[in-house]
C-alpha cells in the first residue's frame, strides 16, 4: 500500500454533520465488506463452525484485522526501540569523537516512520497516534507536515472517536488549530465532527472545550457567541467532567464580570468591623481597592 495514498478524502470527512456522516458510512462500507466477503468464502467451506468463533462474519474478520495489525504495530515498536538503542549509543560515541552534527545518522524515527505511517494508513489507532508524536521529527516542510497531520486526525475522528485517549486528541487538534499548523477552520470541523460522533461524555465534553478554547481568541460576534454557548453547555450538561467545571468558573465571568453585567453581592466587614454589602452601593460611584501583603 502506498503510505500516501488513503482511502479517506480528508476533505470529505471534514464536512460537518451531514457529509461526514456519509463519509464515516461509506468508509466503514468500503472497509467492512471486504472484510466480509473474505469471511464470507472462508464460511462456505465443509468445515464444521467453531463454537467460539463470532457468528457475525463481518465481525469476525474485522477482529482479525484488527489483532493482525496490531502485531505489526507491537513488533515494529520493538523493532524501534531496539534500533534507537543503537543510535543512542552510536551517538555517543560520534559526540566524543567531535563528529559534526550534520554528519550524524538519521534518527531511527525517521528511518522508520513509513513503516508505521503504512498501518496508520489502515486505521491502526496506535500508529496513528504515533505518527502525530513523530511527524515533527522528520524534517517535512511545515505544510507538508501540516497536510499529514490533517488526515490523520480526520481518520481518529471518524474511525476511532470512542477510544479512551481520543480527550487527548481533542487537545491535540486545538493545538494545531493556528495558522502554524492545520488552521482554524479545519480545527474546528474536526473538533465538532468529534463532539458529534463520539459516544463517550469525557471525551465530548473535551471537544467542546478545545472548540471553545479556539473560539475565544476570535473577536468577531458570531464567534464569542458561539463560544458563549459551548462555556454554556460545558456547565450545564457536562458538569460532571473536568472540561465541565472549568467551564462553570468562564459561566461566571459572562454572567457577573464582563462589562454591563450586575456583579454579586459581595458582603464583608470594613476596618472598623461594621458589615458591608455591594448591594447598598448600586447606583453610586464605588471605587475597589484590593490589596494584601507578600
């Protein structure tokens, strides 16, 4: 398989709602019936069925897939780590030599990255997740760079938005979200493709997040109202997730501290141990001093 062709248009997955639904449709179709049709000529043989076997197929040999993939992953990570082994300790030995660093070999990540990048190809979510920590390390001209990093995460987003740590790739896709790295606008359909495919509330309410994160460095109107509303959500539905609380403390700010807003009482005592409350200064001219010592 050529490792830079794919079988998901990264275009096509990014299209909000509708069209990355088909998409997500149409990529598992393409996938699963090939899976079937393998499973299904294996079926028709004399050979009695194996009690233990899936009575779906289909099912049966996407797990083997799956777990085929997954070997090649575990021992090309072995293979990895036994070859930077190597070059840490040819490295050493060209650094006390005073070999210039221009003449150092490659870093193993390198030399190996198109072996993972051909199973991330195939939707393996470990070498997916690999390839975005290595794509930075083998020297790819930032667009370049920037393009892989699109399609892989478009493949996480559609293929594996259930997988525990995709929290992480939610952070990870509001990081790349500047000009620097995939841009906003291909960001933020991922992260609500994200918040929209997965089943998983953590893992929701950390696309919300990082979807408000990045809109709350935008000043036009649309944007702050839109990020108004995620804080909003985050607070009220999700509550019960860290992204949630955060959000709950931002849900203060709108509705007491930003201009225009009626702040909350606050009551206290002054120096002289009488009570005060802001309430009694509505409508006068007040002016706060705070102050400690450090």
């Amino acid at each position: 398989m050529n490792p830079n062709s794919a079988s998901l248009d990264p275009a096509s997955a990014l299209r909000p709602r509708r069209g990355l639904a088909r998409r997500t449709a149409q990529l598992a179709g393409t996938c699963f019936l090939a899976l079937g049709l393998g499973g299904a000529a294996g079926a028709q043989g004399s050979r009695p069925a194996d009690p233990a076997a899936p009575s779906d197929p289909i099912a049966a040999a996407k797990a083997l897939q799956e777990a085929r993939l997954k070997a090649d992953f575990d021992r090309y990570a072995f293979e990895l780590r036994t070859a930077v082994a190597g070059f840490q300790a040819e490295l050493s030995g060209l650094q006390q030599q005073g070999v210039p660093r221009e003449k150092w070999p490659p870093h193993p990540n390198v030399v190996h990255y198109t072996r993972f990048e051909e199973l991330a190809m195939q939707d393996q979510p470990d070498a997916l997740r690999w390839c975005l920590a290595a794509i930075g390390q083998i020297g790819l001209p930032a667009p370049e760079a920037a393009e892989k990093k699109l399609e892989i995460y478009a493949r996480l987003v559609v293929v594996h938005a259930d997988l525990p740590w995709m929290s992480d790739v939610a952070r990870w896709i509001q990081s790349d979200g500047s000009s620097a790295g995939i841009g906003f606008e291909r960001a933020d359909d991922l992260l609500r493709a994200l918040a929209e495919g997965t089943t998983v509330k953590a893992t929701r309410a950390s696309a919300l997040a990082a979807r408000s994160a990045l809109l709350s460095a935008r000043l036009d109107p649309a944007s702050q109202a839109e990020y108004q509303r995620l804080v909003r959500e985050l607070a009220e539905k999700h509550a019960d997730t860290p992204a949630g609380a955060a959000a709950k403390g931002r849900l203060f700010q709108f509705e007491f501290l930003a201009p225009g807003k009626t702040p909350p009482d606050v009551q206290a005592v002054d120096t002289d141990g009488k009570p005060l409350r802001l309430a009694d200064y509505r409508g006068k001219v007040l002016v706060l001093e705070f102050w400690g010592f450090w």
